[in-house]
C-alpha cells in the first residue's frame, strides 16, 4: 500500500491542518502520559523546519457533543509547547471567527491547538457541513493518527476527502509495521485478545478466526465466550448480545481444532476492590454473584505455552481488571511471556499499554507498540480504513 507522504508536499507558508491523537490522561488539569503526543513530532518538527502554518485538530475524552471543561486541551497545548520549546497557541473552539482569526495571524513554523472537536456532536456522525468548516481552515491536510483511522468523522475523513491530504510519520510507521505482519506472517500466528470494548472487538475477532493458528481469549471478551459456551459468569462483566455472536465463532474454531483458546479457570471475587476475597476456580464453577476478573493459573499456563511456539503474536486488550493488583496476575504473566517470546510481537490499546507500562516491562522487548487498538485490529484484517482511505496514493 503506497501513502501519500508529508514529504512529497511543498508546506511553505501554506495552512495545514493536522489531525493527531492527543487523546492523553489529565491528573489534576496535567498531562500525566505524553506518549501519544511525542510520537507526533516528528511530523510536527517536520511541519516547523518546512514553515507551514501547523494547526493542530484532536479529541480528548468522550465529552459527546458539549463542552465539557475538563476535557479542554490548554493541558495539552502547555505539554506540547515543552516538548517542542516553543509556544502552541491554544483557541477554545474548532470552527468560528475566534479560530479564523487566530489562523489569519499565524506565522509560517508557527503552531495552533484547536479545542476539542468532539464539543461537536457533528464529529462523530461526520457531518458534511461540519466537515466543510474544518476545510475552509487549510490548504491542506496531514493525517498522523493511527488510533482513529477505523473512524470515519469529519476531522478524520470528510474534512480529508476535502482537501489534498498527506500521511504523517508516524501513520507511515504504523503502515509499515502492520503490513508486514499481514504480508509475510512467520507462522504459527497467535492472536491474544482481551479487554472491555466487546462490541468492537468480536466482530473483529469472527474475521480473524481462520487466519490465526491460535486464539487466546480473556478479560470481558472472554467472559462473554464462557456465556456462550452456556457458563454461568455470575455477575462478570460481558456482552449478553454478543453471545451469538461468540457462538458462531466457537462453532466455526471448533472445526478447526484445539486453536480457539477460552480460559478453563478463572479468578473470582464478590467485590470488585483490592483486599476482596479472591478464589481460582474451575470456569464451570462460577455462580451467583461472583465476578470473573482475571484468568486462572491453568490459563495461564495454557496461554504461555501457545506463545512460547509461536512465530508471530498480535495481541489486543488486557486479560483482567489489571488496574488492580488482584486481579493483574494473568495480563502480567502475559506481558511477560509475549515479551520474552522469540516471536516477532505486535501489541497495541491502550490499556494493554497502560499495563505493560504498569507493570515496569520495557515497552522495546516488543517489535512493534501500535497507537491503536481497534484500527490495529482492522487494519490486520485486511479492511481498508477511512483515516488511511483519505491518504493512499490513488485517492
Ligand atoms: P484496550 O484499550 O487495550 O483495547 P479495552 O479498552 O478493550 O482494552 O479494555 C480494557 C479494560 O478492560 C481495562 O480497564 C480492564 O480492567 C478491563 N477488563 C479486562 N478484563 C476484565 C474483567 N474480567 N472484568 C472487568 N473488566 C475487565
Ligand atoms: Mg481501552
């Protein structure tokens, strides 16, 4: 797949509008992991030494539609006028006279944040109009967020299908990386899934059934594979409508063989807290009010035992409620041996980076950190995405 690079584009003194994912944690009004911000400068230096005029579009956070104070971004214009050592000028909106203003003053190598564009409503539902407001502001555009590209909103598709628009250095990276893995995948290929965004994740997952060698299913995604294997999961965390779906999947896994791996034990506890009372049971087990919020130790063993002869692994979404150290022990033993595994490894969500990063593992014992998740997961599936639709050589 060819894109369209930023550096095949004269920026000089023309208006770029740039969609990155600062889609950042804030503690007490900071930016408390700038990760996802220090993997767009590249773009952003390039931008700068090139004199274009940068103005910078992003969301933060799910304030659907209406201003929510908190999920302002002077948080991230401060952190990112740091990181550059140079001053981001920061307007509180994304379309209006406030915003063209400040474009109209905006100096070649200079930046401007604009706010949060999911204030909007009509981000997401990818409104023409919208869209056409988000145009007018620039000449051009750049993409360079991997994380959003399975969207098609207006700062991510209908503004791009507007203008003549460019990949970033770091979508590039991503593309690189990914397709690799899809082209030539050294097998077996094992494929770890986990998390919450069941929604997401298991149409994805049906998709990847007969491509993986392996399957190792956990967290809420497989809380909701036990219900489908007619488990009672207690009051755990699943997807009641996506049952049927989860069926099919284990129906069409099942004439495949032993592949598609769902945890055989789990670890329960009544209450969702560190010092609650825990116990390792059998999968079939599970009843009442228990909550499933880790994988058990025979899992767990299983699951490393795929790894360790895999060639390739993706993996996607946490194994447990890692966010507590109860409930950690099965994401982290996972990590480890992903970490540890001779395999080429790419990981990506991020909560699966959060944990990997929680747990003090080297983010560099893995081949490839993907900014996105779900996108990941699409992208590896073989569907076009819009956010790379907008910026592949031919469109
Ligand atoms: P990612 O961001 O890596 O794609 P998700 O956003 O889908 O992952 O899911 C991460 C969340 O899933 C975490 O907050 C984690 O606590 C939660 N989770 C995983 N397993 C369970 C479980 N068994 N019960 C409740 N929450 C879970
Ligand atoms: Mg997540």
């Amino acid at each position: 797949m060819k894109i369209r690079s930023i550096k095949s584009v004269d920026v000089d003194n023309k208006k770029v509008l740039i969609r990155v994912d600062f889609n950042v944690p804030l503690e007490n009004g900071q930016v408390s992991d700038d990760t996802r911000i220090k993997a767009t400068l590249p773009t952003l230096q390039h931008l700068i030494d090139n004199r274009a005029k940068i103005i910078i579009i992003t969301h933060l956070g799910r304030p659907e539609g209406k201003v929510v104070e908190e999920l302002r971004l002077d948080p991230v214009a401060k952190k990112l006028a740091e990181l550059l050592g140079k001053e981001v000028k920061k307007v509180n909106d994304c379309i209006g006279p406030e915003v063209e203003s400040a474009i109209e003053e905006l100096q070649p190598g200079h930046l401007l944040l604009l706010e949060n564009v999911r204030f909007h409503a009509e981000e997401t539902d990818n409104s023409e109009e919208f869209s056409k407001k988000l145009a007018a502001l620039a000449d051009l555009m750049v993409i360079d967020s991997f994380g959003t590209a399975h969207r098609a909103h207006a700062s991510t598709y209908g503004a791009a299908k507007l203008l003549p628009t460019y990949g970033g250095f770091l979508i590039e990276k991503e593309i690189q990386a990914l397709s690799q893995v899809m082209h030539d995948v050294e097998r077996p290929l094992t494929i770890i899934m986990g998390g919450a965004k069941i929604e997401t994740k298991i149409g994805i997952m049906r998709k990847f059934v007969s491509q993986a060698d392996h399957f190792l299913v956990g967290g809420g995604l497989g809380n909701t594979f036990l219900a489908a294997e007619g488990f009672d999961v207690g009051e755990s965390l699943y997807e009641e409508d996506k049952k049927a779906v989860a069926q099919e999947i284990l129906l069409e896994a099942e004439a495949l063989e032993d592949q598609f791996h769902i945890p055989t034990d789990v670890v329960v506890a009544d209450e969702v807290k560190e010092d609650a009372k825990k116990l390792d049971i059998p999968a079939e087990d599970v009843m009442g009010d228990m909550k499933i919020l880790d994988i058990g130790v025979n899992t767990i063993k299983k699951f490393e035992e795929v790894i360790a002869k895999s060639k390739t692994i993706v993996w996607n979404g946490p194994l447990g409620l890692f966010e507590m150290d109860a409930f950690s022990r099965g994401t982290r033993h996972i990590a480890i041996a992903v970490a540890n595994s001779e395999a080429k490894t790419i990981i990506g969500g991020g909560d699966t980076i959060d944990a990997i990063k929680d747990f003090g593992i080297d983010l560099e014992k893995y081949d490839h950190v993907s900014t996105g998740g779900g996108a990941m997961l699409q992208f590896l599936e073989g569907e076009e995405l819009p956010g790379i639709e907008v910026i592949r050589e031919g469109n």
